[in-house]
C-alpha cells in the first residue's frame, strides 16, 4: 500500500489516513493551522499504522487527539502509559525531532481520530522538542465544548502550546439568532 495517494479531489487518502487539509488548500487561509488528518485503523491498517518508519519533524507541531481505541506510548522525555478516548498527544518538534516508534496500539480493533498540525512561531520553530500525553480525564472543557488547545472562556487546556495561536469564533448575526 503505499504511503499517499491522491483523489480526484484535494482530499489525500494514506492508508489509513485522510488528510482533509494542506498547505496548499485550506492551509494557506488559516495558518498556522497546516494540516488536518484523520485516522480510522483496523486490521490491516492497524498493521500499517504500527509499522510506519522512524521520520524527522522540525518546524511544526501536531495535536493528535483520539476518538476510538487506544494507544501505548513510551517516549523517553515524557515517560510511558496509554491514552483513549478524548486523550491528546502534543509533539512540539522546535528544532527537530525523529519519531514513528513511540507509540503504538494497544489490543483493539480500531484506532479512530484526527491530527492537526501547527506552523511553529519564528521563535519556537528552531527550539527545543517537547511532547506530552494526557489522558482525557485531564483535558478540560468549558461548558460543552473541549478544550484541546489554547482557552476558550477562561479555561485554559492542559496542552503546552504557544499561546499566540488565534483561534476562531462564530459571531452572531440576526440571520442566525
């Protein structure tokens, strides 16, 4: 199987990986948000997914959250453990890390969820690497919604990234009130 394929649209399809966003897309308009995948692995992909070969990262951040199954990790700056469902795994790669082996599934039949990748600042994109992973019973919300990544409401998420990251809000028009 290999690693990307291309479909008619801009939508990439990697077993068992679709990226829905890129910088060549959706990418350019809301930086420093670049990339947004999601996985859904069984069987085979599953396989695959514990298979992936040991890769650089520099530059960029990823927050990988999972919707289904669960994950082992074991990286040695921030220990060993699992996370589930809800649970998030923040890798700040700064000046550059290599990874691919540090995590894998734990005995199910299905990991499910997505990973957005970040642009790193000018002043964190050369820096040091950081990676966490924190069980869901540790992220926060505020009211219905999750927060993942920044604040929303004064509640601030438990993940370590910049807090120059803009993030998004509905206004209200009185076409929608």
């Amino acid at each position: 199987t290999p690693l990307y394929s291309s479909a008619a649209s801009d939508v990439y399809k990697r077993q068992p990986i679709t990226r829905l966003m890129s910088p060549s897309d959706l990418g350019q308009i809301v930086k420093p948000f670049v990339f947004l995948d999601l996985f859904d692995a069984k069987g085979a992909g599953l396989r695959a997914m514990g298979d992936m070969p040991i890769h650089p990262h520099s530059g960029l951040a990823t927050v990988t959250v999972l919707t289904e199954g669960r994950l082992r990790y074991d990286a040695p700056e921030a220990g060993s453990g699992t996370i589930g469902y809800g649970g998030v795994e923040w890798l700040r790669a700064g000046g550059g890390v290599w990874h691919g082996k540090e995590m894998s599934a734990e005995d199910v039949p299905r990991i499910q969820g997505f990973q957005l990748w970040l642009a790193l600042s000018a002043e964190l994109e050369n820096g040091v690497p950081v990676s966490r992973y924190i069980e869901a019973k540790d992220m926060v919300q505020s009211g219905p919604a999750h927060v993942i990544v920044g604040n929303h409401e004064g509640v601030q998420s438990p993940v370590p990234a910049p807090v120059s990251y803009t993030h998004l809000r509905a206004h209200e028009t009185k076409a929608n009130l």
